[in-house]
C-alpha cells in the first residue's frame, strides 16, 4: 500500500519532500521524515544504489514512495527539477559539486522554487580541505575526537557501527535542519541550503564534554572519566553465562540502592574516590560474575538502582517494557523499529513497506502532476 493512500498520518503530513538516492544517513533522513507523515519521493537511479541489500529489506526506505529517473539522460535533470518544482524539501547525498553538475543543484532548483528547502547530507560538508574526498563513517568522526573517546584505554577505539556518524551526527541534524528551515520558509517565502556535515554533527554531540574538559572535570583519555566506563559504577560488567549487565548509578542515593542489591554495600570503597575506582571495579566485576544474566535482572527489577540487561538486537523487542510501549513493530513480515517520537493528536505508524525502485511511477505522476515521468524509456533498469 503505498504511503498516499493513507493521508494524515503524522505531523508532516502535507508536505513534500524529494530525496535523491543514496546510502546512509541520506535515506534514513528521509525515513524520519517518511515516518512522520511527509510524502516522500526517493529518486532512484537505474541499477539501484549498490547497496547490498535486497530493497525489500531496507526497511529506511518504508513509508516512501520511488521513482525511477535517470539522472544523466536527456530529460532526467527536467523530471527531478518538475519534483523539486512542487516540493518542499529536497534532500541528496552526493560530494560537492556532484548536483549542480547533473542539474539539480540548489541554484537551479531555487530560480523555479525560491521556498525550497535545499539538504544536503556529506560526510565533511560542502567547504573545506576534505570536502571533495571519499569517506564512511568511522573516517569522520575519528578527527572530531569523539571516536578516541571509546574503548578501552589498553585497546584500540571501540568502533559505534555507523550510529555516531552517519544517524546521529548526520541524519538526526539534517533533519532539525531542514524542519527548521522549513518554518523559516513557510514564514518567509524563502528556502536556503542546508548543510548537513557528519564532522559537524558529530562535533556537536560532544558539546557537554568540552565544557567538561575546559572545567578540569574530564581527562582526554579513554576510560578515565565518570561517563565513558572509567567509573565502576557506569560501565558493563559480564555474567555467569557470558552475559552483560549495564551499571549507571550515578547519583547518591542510585548508587546506594545499587551496592545493597549487589551485595557488596560493606566492601565497597567510598565511590568518590577516583584513587580506589579500580578496586571497587574488581569487586563489582566478581559479584556480577556470580549469577547469571537472567538472575541479576531479577533482582534489579523494580529498583531505581539503574542496571540494565545488556540485549542483542534479536533479544531486544522482547524486552517487557519495549513490548510493553511498542517500541518495535512488525510490518510485511519484517521486525522493526516503531516510528518515533510520539505525537498526542497527529499519530504515526509504519504505512508501507520498503518502496521498491520505480514502483510508484504511476502514482507519483498522478499525484505530484508530472506525466513526463511516464514517458517511455525513463524506466529503464539494469538490475
């Protein structure tokens, strides 16, 4: 069912937004906004994006609608430039330069749609010494400091997936970007680009820290410091059976309530003293390799002593409370995250499923008033 037929869903519902192919943090931007009510048109090109995943399992792709066009045929830039003539955003993810080139860049999409909300997703931003250079994830945000703050201090730095960069450094300010420009737009008459930078991002999250550093309360070293698993009683710790449990008792009275459940409340040090951290680590480690994964949840359960089973991703939409809220969702067969926020009035919900390369051409046309995107030839695939 495609997302049209169901109009009102979500906050966004009403407006219009074009997202040019890509992979990463560009699509899932545009499954945030798919998510709460927008009508998104993803833009794919003929042979797909190289993604090696089946289309009917990306689930960032739900909740969308697709199109095929291809952008270096004779009237390709023409059928984007008709999208971006009736949108409110639009959104691509290639290197600088690479859209203006094809002929869609914001300069032509502004002399026909001046309310135009313009994103644009890169991994080092549109300026700069590195921004015509390739690069994933863990290549940018290792310079803005926050992946040398992960790990062990004995160990090479923990690598996040691609969470901290591509989502949260990326997709996540897009987002805020482009929504708030849109307010800007929708009070102005008036789009703008938006420059969407993982480097940028990624800097940004780590605000607190600095002030942290600058105020003498954090060392710029792994595993040294209150929040990033030097303190033994904000960290994981394994259990009997090879499982984890997550420890993050920060306060006084949490982490009273949490050496009581643990057992240990006469062995353990002062836990203001940074002197003694390591032997309290030691002692917390030992209890907690006593009992099972199972067994310690149970007796935390209940507590505000703030410990946590530590669950995989298979593991994880059976907890109690995520069951409980919804917080996973299956759709076509697929076990997924729920669209989130929540709204009190304007609900959300996952519509559709993963928008298929060009199976909405028809619809889209109809809809979006473009009957040149149903010209034969334009549909071409070669995968």
């Amino acid at each position: 069912m495609a997302a049209a037929e169901t109009p009102g869903h979500g906050p966004l519902a009403g407006v219009r937004v074009v997202e040019l192919a890509g992979i990463g943090p560009g699509p899932f931007a545009a499954m945030l906004l798919a998510d709460l009510g927008a009508d998104v048109v993803r833009v794919d090109r003929p042979g797909g994006t190289g993604l090696a995943v089946d289309p009917e399992y990306d689930v960032t792709n739900r909740n969308k609608r697709s199109v095929i066009v291809d952008l270096k045929g004779e009237s390709g830039p023409d059928l984007v430039l008709g999208l971006a003539d009736r949108a409110d955003i639009l959104i691509e993810g290639y290197r600088p330069g690479v859209a203006e080139r094809l002929g869609v860049g914001p300069e032509t999409c502004h002399a026909r749609n001046p309310r135009l909300v313009y994103g644009r997703m890169t991994g080092w931003g549109q300026e700069g010494p590195l921004a015509h250079r390739a690069g994933h994830d863990i290549a940018y945000i290792a310079p803005t400091g926050t992946l040398g703050m992960i790990g062990s201090p004995d160990e090479p730095p923990a690598v996040p997936a691609n969470l901290l960069g591509d989502y949260a450094g990326g997709s996540l300010y897009l987002v805020v970007g482009v929504l708030a420009a849109l307010h800007h737009a929708r009070a102005t008459g008036t789009g703008q680009v938006v420059d969407a930078a993982i480097v940028d991002g990624t800097a940004h999250l780590a605000t607190m820290i600095h002030g942290m550093l600058a105020a003498g309360r954090w060392q710029d070293r792994r595993a040294a410091n209150l929040l990033d698993g030097g303190c033994p009683y904000y960290g994981t710790y394994e259990t009997a059976d090879g499982g984890y449990m997550a420890v993050g008792a920060l306060e006084r009275q949490f982490y009273a309530e949490f050496v009581d459940l643990l057992g240990i409340r006469d062995q353990a040090p002062a836990h203001k003293d940074v002197a003694r951290w390591g032997e309290l680590r030691e002692t917390v480690a030992a209890r907690f390799k006593a009992r099972t994964r199972e067994e310690w949840t149970a007796v935390f359960e209940g507590s505000d002593a703030c410990v946590a089973p530590v669950l995989s991703l298979s593991e994880a939409p059976h907890h109690p409370h995520l069951a409980a809220r919804g917080t996973f969702t299956d759709f076509g067969g697929i076990t997924q995250p729920a669209p989130a926020p929540r709204f009190s009035r304007t609900h959300t919900s996952v519509r559709s499923g993963p928008a298929q390369p060009g199976a909405d051409t028809a619809a889209v046309a109809r809809d979006w008033d473009i009957p040149g995107l149903l010209e034969p030839g334009l549909l071409k695939d070669d995968g």
